[in-house]
C-alpha cells in the first residue's frame, strides 16, 4: 500500500533525526538544559537581604515628620526616648536596617509602642542590597529610620561609599529622623570606630597603642551635620570604655580632623537630639552621656607607643539633663572632670558634680577586660 503523504514526511523527519550527528543532538540538550537551571538559579537568587513588616503601608501617618536623631548606648530602650522618635516621625512608616537578627527588633517596635502606621525591616546579608532600587525606594519613603545593633563593620562593609550611604544622608537633609543604637549608633559620627579588625578593642589597648592597626576608624561614611566632630562610642560605662574613647578622638585628630570630641552613651541610655542641636538625656538613675574633650591640638602618636595626654574635660548629661549639640554647652552636668593619660594610663586630675564617678577610670587586667572596683 502506497504510503500519504504525511506518512512519508512523518518517515523522512525520524529518517533525518536519526541520521543527524549525535554530538549535535547532546549540545543542544545540554543548552535546553543550562538554560533551565539559570532560569531557576533567576529566581530564586538572594537579592542581599530579607525583610519583614509589622503593620500596614497604607495607612496614612498621623503627622509630618520633623528632624530628629535618638543616640542610643545599647542594652534595653528607654520608652520615653522611643516615644519621641515616633513622634518625629509622625507615627508613620518606620525603616528598621540591620546586617544580623531578624524581625523581632521591629515588630518589638510596632507592637509595644503602638500608634505607628508600620515598621519594615530589611537584614542585609550582602553589599549587594545597597545597590538594589527598591532598597533605596524604601529609604527614601520611610518617615523615620533606625539602626539596629549588632556588628559596625558588616555596615561599614554594606554600606560605606554605595547609594544606601547617599540615601540615609538626604533622609536627614530632608528634615526626616533617624536613631541608632549599639553599632547603630557607631557609625553615625563624622568619624566612626568601624570594628574592622573583627574584634572590639579594650580602653587598655587602645591608650597603648592609639596610632595601632587595631583602631579601624571610618571616615567619609555617613554625614549628619551635628555629629560631624563627633566619635562615638556605646555600653559606655558598664563597659568602661572612656579609654578607648580618649584614644579614637587623638587618633581622629592625627588623621585630620583637630576638632573631633567623644560623645560616649551608657547603656540603657539615649540622648535625643532635636532640629536645633538641643538634646535631652533619657535613661535610668546613675547612666549619662559623656561629653569627652580634650584640650586643642593633635597629640603625638607614633605605632607601638603608648598615649600622653593631659587636661581631658569630661561632663556627665544626666537623666534630664540637656546638651547643645551645637556648643556643647551642658545645662546642669551630672559631673565634671578632668583626667589625664600617661603613659597610656588613664587617671583622675580632678573632679566636681553631685556624682562620684568612681567608676570612671576602671583597672584592668592583663586581658584588657575592665575590672569592676
């Protein structure tokens, strides 16, 4: 019987597909197949960071954010301090950065201080996500942004010279609020202990060696106009950090910024700045914000030398008590002092204030952990 027409094309094609090259027929399987896997790999490719959201974007918020920065030293927040950070942000839609944890911090902030329109959380993982377009949308939409703690350098390492730097900055250009706690608040100082040696240096090794590898400080990061000359540091006193801090302004100023200050938190603590620099101190009996500022000029430091320096002012912003950012002139100080380096030992000159700040210039041991006294 004489074959159709289509019985004989159908013949010809398997004719011809089985004379065709078998390597010809293994390429194009295997391009069929590598396009598969990079459409799989497509989609689901980390984009450098998770997030979260407690609460509603639609919701409209409550006010018109105004200028604000909540200075936080660590450990549990003071609810009055976070209060006034929603306020300024018109209990609207709050941004919460991080590089480790993960949502609790935020939901943690929606729930227990209620009335804000919603919190988001991004956790970076990667430098990646600072490049990312709707990481910077959601930057820029936000009524008030905030730090979380955790590890400074893996921010410096993020963020440092990519858009999401630029866009924290035009945040606080815009007049719209921002707060850090812990590392959160490490980095916002015109110059900032950046961690990068992958540790955290103690007050003994930093005043015995200031000009040492160790102290990784971070400038040109972020630029909030107030704490341009300002170093800062966190868990102050419980951690006994006035050493180290003394130790970043004069490694500070050797790299050519003569002006710089310290600004140290104790934990629990938060000193919330308003539009005109005037900041209030909230936190629990005995903690303050340190004013450190030593006298003008840049100290001789040379690697693997101890530190000299003498005449060291040191005031205390206690619970309700106020600071101009601007003059740093403290209304009322819990304490004032001067103390002294020799020889990269810290010590008391002399003091005045209604607190014994007897804690102030801790022993150590050989470790360089902090010994209570």
């Amino acid at each position: 019987m004489a074959m159709t027409p289509s019985c004989r094309f159908m013949e010809d094609s398997y004719l011809k597909a089985a004379l065709e090259p078998w390597w010809r027929r293994v390429f194009y399987g295997l391009g069929g197949l590598l396009l598969g896997l990079a459409a799989v790999v497509s989609a689901t490719e980390d984009p450098g960071y998770h997030q979260y959201l407690s609460g509603d974007r639609a919701v409209m918020r409550q006010a018109q954010p105004t200028p604000g920065m909540v200075l936080m030293g660590g450990g549990n927040w003071d609810q009055s301090a976070m209060q006034w950070f929603l306020d300024r942000s018109g209990r609207g839609h709050i941004l919460v950065l991080r590089a480790s944890g993960g949502e609790e911090l935020g939901d943690e902030m929606y729930r227990n201080f209620g009335g804000t329109a919603s919190v988001e959380t991004l956790v970076f993982t990667s430098r990646d996500a600072a490049f990312d377009p709707e990481v910077i949308g959601k930057v820029d939409a936000a009524d008030g942004i905030f730090i979380a703690g955790g590890d400074q350098a893996r921010y410096v390492r993020y963020w440092k010279g990519t858009p999401l730097a630029r866009a924290l900055d035009r945040h606080v250009e815009e007049g719209k609020p921002i707060g850090g706690t812990s590392a959160g608040l490490a980095i916002l100082g015109g110059t900032s202990y950046g961690a990068l040696d992958d540790g955290s240096i103690s007050s003994n090794a930093a005043l015995a060696d200031p000009a040492g590898e160790a102290i990784t400080l971070v400038e040109d990061f972020l630029h909030l106009p107030l704490m341009a000359d300002i170093v800062t540091d966190t868990h102050f006193n419980r951690r006994h950090r006035l050493g180290r801090l003394i130790a970043f302004i004069a490694r500070a100023r050797m790299l050519g910024r003569p002006e710089t200050i310290g600004l140290g938190i104790d934990e629990g603590g938060t000193l919330a700045v308003g539009k005109e620099g005037l900041a209030r101190y909230y936190g629990p009996p005995g903690t303050y914000a340190w004013i450190v500022e030593p006298p003008p000029g840049v100290p001789k430091l040379r690697e693997g030398q101890p530190l000299d320096w003498h005449g060291i002012k040191v005031r205390g912003v206690a619970p309700g008590g106020t600071v101009d950012m601007a003059t740093m002139r403290v209304d009322a100080p819990g304490f004032s002092t001067i103390v002294s380096v020799h020889k990269g030992k810290l010590g008391p000159t002399a003091s005045t204030g209604s607190t014994s700040r007897n804690t102030m210039v801790p022993a150590e041991n050989e470790a360089g952990h902090a010994a209570r006294p």
